[in-house]
C-alpha cells in the first residue's frame, strides 16, 4: 500500500508534512519522501528507505534543512516518491498510491517513441511516478493529462503533484483510496489518512469525489475536473488497513470494527453457534475492536490473554526477509499466562489470508496450556488477489489459504463454486471451514458474511469493492 499528505501554507510548513507523513507510515515500510518548494531554494528533496526503522528517524534531521510553504510526501510500498519531472508543463514533483498492472506495456508504448525516456530503479524496473508523468505530458494541462493517464492505466491510481505555485490532488477514478481536504486559517492538506491532519490543526474540509482533480493553494481549493458519484471504495480499508481513529467516506474505522463484531456476534447467537468460551479476544491490533464487538453482544467477558512488544518493532512485517519476520513475530507476542492456562478462548482476527501467522498463533496459545481455540474472521474468506491495490504481498492466489484449500479439493473446477464455499450454510462452505480447523488446530471458525460486513459499513453495498471476497468489480 502507501499513504500521502500534502500542504499548502501561508507559513513554512515542512513540519506539518513531515508529521502528517509519519502518521501514515502503517501503510507501507520501504520508501519514505519529502519535497518541498520555496521561490528561494527552489525544488529540495529527500528520500529514504524506512526497512529497518521508521520514517520520523530517517528525516527527523532533513526537514531542518528543507523550507517552504508548499510541501509533500509520502510513504511507498513500491517506488521511491517523490520524484521530479519536467515536461511541457513546467518543474514539478509527483507521488502516487495505488498500483499499475499494465505498467510493462504502457512503458513499451512510451519508449517506442524514440524520444521519450523514463526514470528506472536499481533493479530496472521504471518508477510507477515515471510512466504518469509521461502520460500526463501527453495532454496540454494537469487537468487533461490526468484524465488521460487514468483511462490509459488499468488499476488504481491516486496522486499529488508539487508545483511552484500549488499542490494537485487527484483520487482515482473509482475512489477505491481517499483523499481528505483539511483546512486552518493559514491554508489547506490533504490527506489519504484524515486523522492525520487532526493533531496539526486543521479540520476536516471535505472529501475528494472519485476522479475528482483539484488545485490547492493556501488560500483555495480549486476545482480542475469535476468528480462523480461512481464509487467503488476498498471495504478492506474498515476491516484492516485504516487506521482505527480515520474516517472514509463518513464512516469511523474504530465504530465500523466495533458494530461488525457485533454483527458476528448476532449471528453465532441466531444459528445456535455461539462457544462456550471463557473469554472474546482480539489478535492485535486491528483485530482488538472487532473482538470488543463480540464481546459486548454475546456477553462473554473481553480479555487480552497475550500482549504485542512494540517498542522496537512496531510491526512484525516490516523486515524484508521473511524468516525474520516470522521472528520477529513470535517475539512480539508476550503470553499472560493467567488468561491462557486451562481457558477456552475465542479468537476474533481481522482476515485470514495464507493462515500461516494464524497458525503460529494458535500454536503459541496451546504452547502456554490453553484448552480450546476458536476463531472468527473479521469478513469472508479471501479468495482472490487484489488488482486493485498494492497491499498484498501473494504473488499467487493459491497462496491464499481458502483457494489453496478449494484447488486441492476440487482443482481448477473448484473457481466455480467459490460463492458456496463462502457460505457457512452450504455443504462446500462447511467443509472448507473443517478443513481449515483441522490444519490451523482450531476448535471451531467462522467468517463474517459479506452481507454483514456491508451492513457493518454501513454505506450501499454498490459503492463498496469486495473483490478479494467475491471476486466481482
């Protein structure tokens, strides 16, 4: 994934910047930058690799040598961001979130002009910031060059662009990733995180449409190319990725979580298949509210039968290689032994993906004596990869523990009846849930329905992407 903000002041703002970035930095652990503008030092940049330690050490110590009243940067899963360009629209420096599935052939169509030539990373790969821009540069203005850079790319992409007079924001076409607009009395950000902007200052603006283009000053937010109302934003942002205190589309991601455990609750109850547990919990962090929903409906008692270690490591997958995140992972999870020994437990986690994370856990829980261990996802089995967004890091969809399951059931033919084996109702759906216990050591499991977690949301379901689950744009 990835994450932005941007500032437009009457005042040096590098420091809401740099604070405003850092406050994204859940959403993606290899690139941090900043760029900035002042009539006196022109462009000045910085970029760093956060993979071993976080963004606000990295540029704790640059933002003192930047200034300007114009300002952006990003966090980056992918590509150094942000990069600087110039075409027939001037000098100007750009970032994106989201992901590019044709970047391969749209990079051949650019070079087959023999005078194009495009940014490349170490590895040979061209910067995703690189291939926008260059569609961009086909069009007269910013305006029309994104709107052509939008229809040409399949996939998603959300930007912001720092000129020497202003910030352009852009959301995506379908609105899959937000865009917030805060405003003070000294000028505007924008943000994919609205607490972001919160501790800074500035209250909430408004949101950004879908396909929306705008212009930001410290005195206005221009309107470049009017947005629409056909929305398809990411329901994963509520269950996982957002932040617990953030707000998309008038939807708090703390109070989604909180009624969707509920929601679950309600129905372990309606079909008879509430456990009888001594305590609700939640796998931290972002399955903690959800868990609290659960808690509070069914009656059963919330507990925290095992505490993350965060100090160092603030998230167990930001090393790189794999064995040591895997490490790393166990090490962060400090049993309490006196709610673990000899207790029946129900585990509410957020979703469960390859189920190998899972299993480790569940694995620790019998480890320091416990009796039982139920679990309850967050929302349906993950069925398909995201072509949508770059937060997953499956190269394959048989990496995914329901579909690995469901091909080594049924093979190739098993795609057919993926709406069945997301029913708990179904003779399929039973079976794929058994056979995930059996693996996983679980005592019972159940998913959210998508139906629940729409209902969980709380916006139509229409207006909601639930690819991962269903498999439907």
């Amino acid at each position: 994934m990835g994450g932005f903000f941007g500032a437009a002041s009457k005042n040096d703002c590098i420091s809401d910047v740099f604070f405003g970035v850092d406050y994204h930095s859940h959403l993606g652990t290899r690139r941090g930058g900043m760029t900035a503008y002042s009539p006196e030092r022109g462009f000045q940049r910085s970029i760093h690799s956060i993979e071993n330690s976080p963004f606000r050490t990295k540029f704790e110590n640059d933002i003192a040598a930047m200034e300007g009243k114009l300002c952006i940067g990003c966090i980056s899963d992918t590509d150094p961001q942000p990069i600087l360009l110039r075409s027939k629209m001037g000098f100007y420096a750009v970032c994106n979130i989201g992901i590019i599935n044709n970047a391969e052939e749209l990079r051949n169509e650019i070079l087959s002009d023999c005078s194009a030539s495009l940014e490349a990373m170490s590895s040979g790969k061209v910067n995703s910031s690189s291939i926008i821009g260059s569609l961009i540069a086909q069009k007269d203005n910013f305006a029309d060059g994104i709107r052509y850079m939008q229809e040409k790319i399949d996939g998603t992409v959300s930007l912001l662009i720092l000129t020497e007079d202003g910030i352009i924001a852009a959301r995506d076409n379908k609105g899959r990733l937000p865009i917030i607009i805060g405003r003070r009395d000294d000028g505007y950000c924008c943000s994919f995180e609205s607490f972001a902007f919160q501790k800074l200052g500035y209250e909430t603006y408004r949101e950004l449409l879908p396909g929306e283009i705008v212009k930001i000053t410290a005195d206005s937010v221009e309107v470049l190319a009017e947005g629409h109302t056909d929305m398809k934003i990411c329901t994963f942002l509520w269950t996982y990725y957002g932040y617990p205190n953030s707000v998309y589309e008038g939807v708090t991601v703390e109070t989604m979580r909180t009624r969707n455990g509920e929601i679950m609750a309600e129905t372990d109850i309606k079909n008879g298949a509430l456990p009888d547990v001594d305590y609700v919990c939640g796998v931290p962090d972002s399955g903690i509210p959800h868990a609290i929903g659960y808690s509070n409906r069914s009656g059963i008692p919330f507990a925290r039968p095992f505490i993350k270690y965060t100090p160092t490591w603030p998230r167990s997958f930001m090393p790189q290689n794999q064995a040591i995140r895997n490490q790393v992972a166990k090490m962060k999870l400090i049993p309490v032994h006196e709610l673990i020994e000899g207790k029946k437990l129900l585990f509410v986690d957020d979703s469960i993906v390859r189920g190998t994370q899972m299993r480790e856990t569940v694995e620790f829980l019998y480890a320091n004596g416990a009796k039982e261990v139920h679990m309850r996802s967050a929302c349906p089995p993950i069925m398909y990869g995201c072509k949508y967004l770059n937060f997953s890091r499956s190269t394959s969809e048989l990496d995914l523990i329901a579909r690995k399951i469901i091909d080594e059931l049924e093979g190739a033919e098993g795609v057919k009846y993926i709406e069945e084996y997301s029913d708990s109702s179904t003779e399929r759906g039973k079976k794929l849930r058994d056979e995930i216990c059996r693996r996983l050591k679980l005592t019972s499991l159940e998913f959210q329905s998508l139906e629940g977690t729409v209902r969980a949301v709380g916006l139509p379901a229409d207006k909601l992407c639930s690819y991962c689950w269903n498999g439907k744009d």
